[in-house]
C-alpha cells in the first residue's frame, strides 16, 4: 500500500510552496472537471484534500 501526502486548500497556500492565491485556488477548484484537476482531489464527506504528488503533476502540465 502507497502512502500519498495530502493537504487542504488553506495548507496548501499557508505553506508558502505554491504561487497562488486563495481565490485562484478556489477557481481552480471549481472548474477541476474542466482543467483537469480532478485527478488530484480527493473529497472526504463535505471536506476537500489535494494530493500533492498528483497537484505538482497538475502544475507542471499547465502550459501557455
């Protein structure tokens, strides 16, 4: 059995790692169908977590 990080929304953008804003976050978060990061999230009852391997991945995949 793998073991994977997780993190939530404010985890994620408290750490300081990755270059975007609460709000970016959120719109990203709600258009996951379409952009395609879905892969990376997981919901836990009304809770949403990101796994961060499959979010990294996510952010390197975007291009202009």
């Amino acid at each position: 059995m793998e073991v994977h990080d997780y993190a939530s929304p404010q985890q994620l953008i408290k750490s300081g790692r990755y270059p975007f804003t609460m709000g970016q976050l959120r719109h990203f978060l709600l258009c996951r169908h379409k952009n395609g990061l879905d892969r990376a999230v997981r919901k836990i009852g009304k809770r949403i977590v990101l796994r961060i391997d499959l979010f990294e991945q996510w952010i390197e995949n975007q291009t202009s």
